[in-house]
DNA sequence: GCCGTTTTCGGCCCGACTGTTTTCAGTCG
C-alpha cells in the first residue's frame, strides 16, 4: 500500500484497492463516521476483493462507478490511488489517528468507540500503553468503563496477542463436524447444523458457527458450555454461547425454535453482505427478516410469519430459488438467482480422476500401484502420475531412466487392469518445471512417453510481475503443457502469490486450450475462487487435482471442488470430470 | 458513502449479550 500505481511499480490489483478501502473504514470508524458511510466503505471493499474484472483497467477506461457501490465519491479515491499512489484523504486522517489506534481495533470486544475514547481522553496511542493503563486501573477513570472492562480487556490484549489467527478451512472444518455430532448427540437437540464461513466453504475460517434447534435451549447452552473443547466461555444466555476452543478459535452457538431453522441457519450462513441485500429486497417487498423468520411488515407491530423453517422458503418469500452457501458473497448471486441463471455448481462426485500426484519416483510417500488402488477405492476412473522433472532436484525429479522405469510400472498396471477388467486407468504424466529462463524442463529423449505435462513454477520467483507473466505465457505458448499446475504460486497463511497479470495468462490459456489447476491442496487452493470465475468468464478450461504426495492426500479433492463452487465453476468447465476417452482425445490434441 | 419503476432526498438488516449509564451504548456477528 502507499507506493503502488506508480509508473514501472507493480501494478495495483483489486485486492491492494479493497485493502485501501477497508483501512479507510477502519479509520472512519475511530472518526465516528456516519455508520451507513462506514458500510459503504465495506461493502465496496468487499465488491472490490471479489471483482471479476480489474479496476486498474476500468480506470483507464473511466468506467469505475459501473462497479456497484462505487459512486462518484469512491471513484475518485481510487482513482487517485491508481494515479497516485496514495489518497489526500486517508493519509490526514492517518495523521489524525495513529497507527497504534488503528490496531487496538483487532482486539476483541474493544471498538472503535473504545479506542477514540482512550486515545483522545487519555492520549493512549498504542496497545503496549493501553495495557499499561489497564494494569494501573487508569481506564476507569473514564465514565463507562469499570473494573471488570479493564480486567476483560487484559484477557482479550492477551488472546490478541498470541494471534489466534485465521486457520485453514481443512483444519477447522473437521473440529466443525466433532462438535456438531456431540450436539446432535444431545437429547434437547432438534437438528444442527454449521453455518458462517465453514458453510460457505471459505479457504480460510476465522470463527466457527454452530446452529441449533430445541425446545429447551437453555440446557443447550449448558450442556456446550460443558464440553471439553471448550477452554473459555466468553459470553453466553441462554440462547447463545460464544466459546473458545483450545486453538484460540473462537466458536458460537444459537439455538432457535424449529419453526426458525431456515431463517436462522440462513442468517448465521452470511455473508453480512449477502445478508444486507436479501433483507433489503425482503424490504422492498414489505416484508422484513430477521434469524427467526420472514415477517409481514406491519408497522411497530410483530407481523405475521411467513417463512422460516427452512432455507427454500425464506429465499422463495422473496421470489428467489434456493442459492447455494458457497455464492452467498453478494458477487451477483443475488441478480443471478432473479434472472434464473444461478450456476450448476460441480460435485464432488463429478470428478472422475485426479490428475497431479506424486509417488517415491519423486518426493511422494508410495508407489504408483498404492496411489492407483487408493483411488479406484475413491471410485475415481483414472489417476494420472505427475512426478517432477529432472531439474527439481530438492523434489527427487526423475532422470529420463526413472522415466521409463516408471511407465514400465505404469502399462504394466493398466495391463493387469484390463486383464481383470477393472475400469480403471493410470495415466502417465509429468510435473515439468517452467524454468527461470522461460524454457520447461522436460527430457527430450521421454517425451512421447507422457500422456500429458503438466508445467508449473518451483523455482526463480521474482516479484518481477512482468518477467512472471512472461515466464507462464511462454509455457502456455510453447504447445507442451495440457495444464498449468497452481498457477499464482500461493502459500495460504503464509506466502502471497507471485505478481502475475492474470488476464495475460488467461487469453494466453483461452486461445492455446491450455487449462489451469485449481489445486486442491488445503494451503493452496490456487487458483483461488475470484480467480476460477475469471478464467471461467473467459472460457479457459480448468482442471482440479490434490497434488498428492501420499494416499492420505487424495481426500484433499474436496477442498478444490469447494473452491471451485465459490467460483461457480460447473462440472463441464473441468477437464477431469469428462470421460477418459474425452480426456485423452483432449490431450492428444497437442501431440 | 450509495442509490432510485413509489424517492435526486431520505432511506439504508437486525438481534443477543455485557457492563454499568437505572434505560442504554458498545460490540459482535
């Protein structure tokens, strides 16, 4: 942020836009802005991280208020960030409020009015003073602030500081589905379900929700706040518990009668966006929602219910279908749903083969016969072998001599399938280096031996956009590769993805039929699902594969599928969901 | 801040829990 737009710098991709935004919100907030001023900074931000097309380029062609929730006033603030580098506006109230301000933001249960007040009242300005002050007890000289809030708030600078951070969501998503069977367990429980962000199956999760129905939802607030996952209760009633597990995640719990199960697992799915504009369009129809139901709008007084029992009917009281929880991102589900053209989302069981995994010809755990059993056992129709080319010698790439070894193993295990008659294929490919110098590594004297290459990037990164850009059109272009292994290089939690202009790449992959991986591996997820949809939009085809360095991995296909149906991918735009014959046709095109 | 087949002004989603302010503001989702 800051020094970005300039001419020869990295161009400014949506997300470094929506970051802009939501700082800029943060510190409205501290300025006691307007709240429905504040949500129009939100809601863009949001907008602008899940945009199909690049700002960059609509500012070129003076086209930002086509955006929605970009107005005149927006427009012009990211338009002198493009131009510029920086916003007028943003950097004095920047001056106005510290950066130590702005960070007490994150710390839970302290706000915006909070972190004015000390600041302005006590001149406060980062979260090591505030701890100081809280341990003296100087915050309660403050009117509404008291010995407990100062106390809470030790506790939750605490939690701040060891960062509970956002977890993966294969590692939340099974805590998820263990304390849902412990609730489903109870006696006083009705049905349960998890919603939030795990519904929606974001990569990453920060908390978990967990939704209820009962007749007695005391005794089910009692009863989770039993539980042994539990490490802390942090608020509870007797309809609601917010919890914390031992991993520093924090977990909520509501309970709702039956009659309110659709209208509140659908509230407590979100996204807030999503959930701002279903209520507004139930406004408009004179009806208003709320996590108990659909109501006939009548003044001050309670209306009538007409929906709530389940999901179906609080989206058809507002004369929408059903929308599945993975669009729920108010990115044109909504518009989408009214106009009938909502996605038939891909399924995991409309994947027919995985077609990126590793054996111990490179750095896998076992051979080609395990990995091939391990997924006919999945019901899978083919496996496609993808060990590392010679040049990755960290990853045990194989020499042209392994290669061979290798499709000897391989054609030996079709020819006993066959024998059997088992359906069932083992598909010989190659996980090829795209090199620095823009040449892919593969051994000349094998090449006819593959089925398909698979090329991708290990080694050189550059944060060089440009020279990136140029290194994976070129693969693309080379006519050697049926795919481009997860394409941005990303590292979720831990590793940005390398610049890369990505709507180069995907008229590169359009016009050459190259297709690009969604790679299921949990902190990949690469493409990811903003990324998936462009290249839809633009006709590339993509594949979805685990990149399995052990049988336990395989399992891993779930989460691409996920990413993809963020994506509103359908099966057909998969190539690993076709028939084998359609595959190998596919790939015999470029040989 | 945005937005408009009821509006270019006046709307904008809604409720639970906490602490402390005896009627509510702040925070969260």
């Amino acid at each position: 942020m800051g020094t970005r737009g300039v001419i020869g710098m990295p161009r400014v991709t949506n997300a470094d836009i929506a970051d802009v935004l939501d700082r800029l919100a943060d510190l409205l907030e501290l300025d006691n802005a307007d709240q429905f001023r504040l949500r129009s900074y939100r809601r863009a931000a949001e907008t602008v991280r899940g945009y199909p097309e690049e700002l960059a380029n609509l500012h070129a062609q003076r086209k930002l208020t086509t955006v929605p929730g970009i107005g005149k006033s927006l427009a012009e603030k990211i338009a002198e960030y493009l131009d510029t580098g920086q916003i007028g506006y943003l950097e004095e109230l920047r001056a106005k409020y510290p950066e130590g301000v702005v960070e007490m933001l994150n710390i839970p249960g302290f706000g915006p009015r909070s972190a004015a007040r000390v600041f302005q009242e006590l001149h406060i300005s980062s979260i090591a003073e505030l701890e100081q002050a809280a341990r003296a007890g100087r915050l309660r000289t403050l009117p509404g602030f008291g010995a407990k809030t100062e106390e809470r708030l030790l506790h939750n600078i605490e939690l701040y500081l060891q960062a509970s951070e956002r977890g993966l969501l294969a590692d939340v998503l099974p805590v998820a589905k263990g304390l849902l069977a412990k609730l489903r367990a109870l006696p006083e429980v009705a049905q349960a379900e998890i919603a939030g962000s795990v519904r929606r199956r974001r990569e990453t999760v920060g908390d978990l929700d967990l939704l209820v129905t009962s007749e007695q939802p005391a005794r089910v607030c009692e009863a989770f706040r039993g539980f042994e996952e539990l490490v802390e209760v942090i608020a509870a009633g007797d309809t609601k518990v917010s919890a914390r597990l031992e991993s520093g995640r924090q977990v909520d719990l509501r309970v709702v009668p039956q009659e309110s199960f659709g209208a509140a697992l659908q509230y407590f799915t979100g996204s807030q966006q999503h959930n701002i504009s279903v209520r507004y369009r139930a406004n408009q129809k004179g009806l208003t929602i709320n996590e108990y139901g659909v109501f006939v709008e009548e003044g001050d007084a309670k209306g009538d219910l007409v929906a709530g029992r389940d999901e179906e009917e609080v989206y058809a009281a507002i004369d929408l279908p059903w929308i599945p929880p993975e669009l729920r991102e108010n990115r044109g589900e909504i518009e989408a749903a009214e106009a009938g053209t909502l996605p038939a989302l891909i399924e995991p069981g409309d994947i027919k083969g995985d077609l990126q995994v590793h054996t111990r010809y490179s750095d896998g755990h076992q051979s080609v016969r395990e990995m091939a059993e391990a997924a006919r056992a999945l019901g899978y129709r083919f496996i496609g072998i993808t060990d590392h080319s010679p040049s990755l010698y960290v990853a045990g790439g194989m020499t042209s001599d392994e290669v061979r070894w290798q499709h000897d193993e391989i054609v030996e295990a079709n020819a006993e399938y066959e024998g059997q008659g088992v359906k069932f294929t083992v598909l010989h490919g190659l996980e090829a280096d795209i090199l620095p110098d823009g040449t892919i590594d593969i051994p000349e004297e094998v090449y006819q031996l593959f089925d398909y290459i698979v090329g991708s990037v290990h080694q050189g990164f550059t944060p060089d956009a440009d020279r990136m850009t140029t290194r994976v059109v070129g693969a693309i272009e080379s006519g050697l590769i049926d795919f481009v292994g997860h394409p941005t290089g990303r590292v979720l939690l831990k590793r940005d993805a390398y610049g890369l202009h990505l709507d180069a790449v995907l008229e590169a992959a359009a016009s050459h039929d190259v297709a690009l991986e969604i790679n299921a591996f949990p902190n990949r997820l690469d493409l990811c699902d903003v990324d998936a949809r462009r290249a839809r939009d633009r006709g590339v085809r993509l594949t979805i594969n685990t990149d399995s360095h052990d049988v336990a991995h395989l399992g891993f296909m779930q989460y691409g599928v996920y990413t993809a149906r963020r994506g509103w991918i359908e099966a057909a735009d998969v190539v690993n969901t076709w028939n084998l014959e359609d595959l190998r046709s596919w790939f015999r095109k470029r040989r």
